[in-house]
C-alpha cells in the first residue's frame, strides 16, 4: 500500500500548507551532539524512554479493560473521568490540552539552571495518566500529544539530574528533550523512523541523528520485549482483531516429512553389490538405504557402484555403502529437509525415527518434494474454499476470532462449562502452544491460552471482558 500512503501524505500536507501555512505543530532550535561520551547518556535515555512507554501502554490498556458495574448508567464513566480530570487541572493546568506550549518551552531549553526533575517528571506521568483516563471514559485523549510531552519531559528531567555529576562539557535539556520525545512515541507507537522524521521537522536541523537513531532503537527494544501492542494495536488486540504480519507463508512449511517420505526398499549389508545393483535398477531408484535388523547402517548409491564397478561380483554391500549418512526425520518440516537436501548435492536422504537416530522409518526424495508441494496446496486450497463456504452460510455480522486469556485472568484455571459464556458466541477450540484442543464441558482453561470462538462482534467484546477480569475483580462484584 505505499503508494497509497505517499498519495495521502502528500495530499495532507498540501492540505495543511494551504490552510495553515508555514505554521508548525511545533518548533525547537538546533541542537547536536557535543561529544561522543554524551552518546552513553542517550543511550540510558533510550532505556528510560522505552520503559515510560511500556507504562503508558499499560495504562491505556487498565482504562480499556475497567468495566462500569451495570447497576450504573453509562454516562458514569465519562461524568467520572471528567471530574477527576478537572480536579488534577486545577492543580497543575499544564496537563490539559496538547500541551503544545509545555513542549515548546522544554526542548528550547539550553541549561539545566532553575530545573526541578521531579517537577518535570511528575508532570510527564501526571500527562500520561490523564490520557489513558480520557480514554477510559470515551473521550479522545489521543496518544501523539502525550507521547511527545511525557518525552520531552523525562528527556529534560534526565538532563537535570545527569548535569549534577556530568563532569565534561555542560549539557544541553533542550536536546534530550527532543530525543526523549522521539524514544518515547517511538516506544508508544512502535514507529520509529516516523518519529526520528517528526523531529527532523521540528528542529531543522540533523545534528541529533545518532542520538535520535540510538535512543529510539533501544527504547523499541525494550518496548517490544515488555509490551508487544502498540498504543494502537492494543485496543484491538482487547477485541479478539489480530492484524497479521505481511509475512509470506511458504507451502512446505506445512508438510512434515513423515507425510511423504517413500518406502522403497531397503538393502541388507551382506547382499552382493550385483544384486543390490539389480535391486536398484529394476526398482528406476538412484539410491536405497542399507538396514541390518531394522536398523540403518549406510546408504548405497550408483555413484558408490560406478566407484568400484569392477569388484561388483565379490564386493558386498557393506564394502560399498556410505556409511554414518546424513538423515532426517518425520517431523521435520519439507522445506527445511529440503534446505539440508539441496546443501548437500544429495538427491535422497533416509528418514529415520524421531525417538531413535538409528531406526529406519523411510526415504525422502526429490519425488517427496513434488508431493508435499501438491499436498500443501490442496489443503491451502480446500481451507480458503470452507472460509468461502461458511461466509455463505453464516449471518454477514458474524465470524471468527480469537481471544487470549492473560495473566491473573479469572477465567484460569475454570473448566469451559462454569464461563459464562456470551449467548452470540460458540466456542470453537483452545489452542495452548502449539497444540490445538477441542473443547469440552470439563476442560479447564490456562491463561496463555489463546481462544477461538465465533460469533457477533458485541460477544467478541463482552467476552474479551470475561477474560480481562481478574480474581480481584470477580469478588468485588
């Protein structure tokens, strides 16, 4: 789709520069690296960063997931957000709008004289919170302004209290204000390179690239390894949507090896060469395996016949065969046994048990390569037309999706038949690691286990609640 996006970006800031001219969301003066030590700095910025990100995500994900008794009108929820969050205002009035102004004034700063870092600090939290609690009461708080606020925030904040024992040269807030601001959206919003762009931007100026580029990388480290939903994806993933990853799936993943290995033949050690040849020719094979009592000791070749042609008469298999081979087996992927296959210069490999290394279950070939393909393709094939089938057969307001049950979730440890489970919705399996259960009355859940049902999309969202609620919850009710 990028062509769509360069289409609208450009479009929207055509758009922006007609309405409004050359005014900015922001602006800030240039600022640049000082000195390579300041990099370890940015750095541990970076860690900050990320992990102010990680909380403001959990914060919008606690005020997604409250749930309003309903023994109470819905308008409590807004009426109570917006009492809360006039009461912090009248406290500290910077937290209320963008915060554009607040912003401006921190990544202009050029000295850490007069800062106070547990104001500047409480004031990037105090903006966070207030967000995820606009959010919680249906509001639209918006996760841009507050990401950029709360950065520039922990940037300044940082810059005050490192310049107490910093001892080169002075440090400048402003700029680890704007490299805070660009960790932390980069944290919120898993977009890294758009962040790096919205402060080229802003400052005009390239002289914090490697700042921007280090502190923004460690912060997406760390937020992805803690949280791995963005502030935009987290909503969805609540709901039981999971976007999927423009990731191509290849067709022999999906095939095991045990599916279509052969069963040729085998060889026993003490046959003759000659007529282990006849065995092998008259079977059209290039190659069999050399077994001795159920067990595989080698494989025999043409290549290793055309070797020794002379001694065929005399010679027995055992003096021929390649000894120790190279094997696969069942549950191993085609593609990857293909991948060993085609390193190799081999056109077969013996299969031989998962359990034990030495017993010989099969072949792979280059045949088995042909048939896993159709194979795969067929069940691609036949899963695409049962979607289409059941789309026509099912109301057009229903369809599948899957719901993970989180940590401390009550639903743990509750076997199927004691969830209440929503009327629109039917339960279709429970797929725990890599194994998929059809479920039944007595079966209990796990938390990590992700469920498919299918159904509306209100029993989608009511039974994201159940999951979300924790023991805690379940009592006070």
């Amino acid at each position: 789709h990028i062509n769509a996006v360069v289409i609208a970006a450009v479009s929207a800031a055509v758009t922006a520069k007609t309405l409004l001219g050359d005014d900015k969301l922001l602006s800030a003066p240039a600022h640049e690296l000082q000195n390579a030590p300041e990099l370890l700095l940015y750095l541990l910025l970076g860690l900050l960063a990320g992990s102010l990100g990680v909380l403001f995500v959990r914060m919008l994900k606690m005020a997604h997931t409250i749930r309003v008794p309903k023994r109470f009108p819905q308008m409590v929820r807004p009426l109570v957000a917006g009492l809360i969050i006039a009461g912090v205002s009248i406290v500290r009035p910077e937290i209320l709008g963008t915060g554009r102004n607040v912003v401006e004034s921190m990544v202009g700063l050029d000295t850490t004289v007069g800062l106070v870092w547990t104001t500047l600090l409480f004031l990037g939290v105090l903006k966070l919170a207030m967000a995820a609690v606009t959010e919680g009461g249906y509001g639209a708080g918006g996760v841009f302004m507050p990401s950029l606020f709360a950065g520039a925030a922990l940037g300044a904040a940082f810059a005050a209290v490192v310049a107490l024992v910093w001892p080169l040269t002075a440090l400048s807030p402003g700029a680890f204000a704007v490299v805070g601001m660009a960790a932390t959206f980069a944290s919120v919003a898993r977009a890294p390179l758009t962040a790096i762009i919205i402060v080229f931007e802003i400052t005009g100026d390239y002289g914090l690239v490697v700042p921007l580029m280090l502190a923004t990388t460690v912060a997406m480290v760390i937020a992805d390894y803690f949280s791995p939903d963005s502030a935009y994806t987290m909503p969805l993933t609540l709901k039981g949507i999971h976007l999927q990853k423009p990731e191509d799936i290849d067709l022999l993943d999906t095939v095991t090896v045990g599916e279509v290995m052969s069963q040729p033949g085998t060889l026993p050690p003490t046959m003759t060469a000659k007529a282990a040849l006849d065995c092998i020719t008259e079977g059209r094979h290039h190659g069999l395996p050399v077994v001795d009592d159920g067990k595989l000791v080698g494989i025999l070749t043409l290549t290793d016949i055309a070797n020794r042609h002379e001694e065929l008469d005399t010679a027995l298999v055992q003096d021929l065969m390649t000894s120790k081979p190279i094997t696969v087996v069942p549950s191993m992927p085609v593609s990857a046994a293909l991948a060993r296959m085609a390193a190799l210069n081999y056109g077969r490999l013996p299969v031989v048990s998962d359990n034990d290394r030495t017993t010989h279950v099969g072949m792979f070939r280059r045949e088995s390569v042909v048939r896993a393909y159709h194979q795969a393709l067929s069940d691609s094939t036949g899963r695409h037309m049962y979607r289409d089938r059941l789309k026509q057969r099912t109301h057009p307001g229903a369809s599948f999706y899957e719901i993970p049950i989180p940590r401390n979730s009550s639903a743990a440890a509750q076997s199927v038949r004691d969830i209440r489970w929503p009327d629109a919705a039917t339960l279709v399996s429970i797929r725990r690691g890599s194994a998929v259960i059809i479920p039944h009355g007595d079966t209990t859940l796990r938390s990590g286990d992700v469920v498919t049902a299918f159904g509306t999309g209100e029993s989608r969202e009511e039974l994201a609640w159940i999951f979300s609620q924790s023991e805690e919850d379940t009592e006070d009710e």
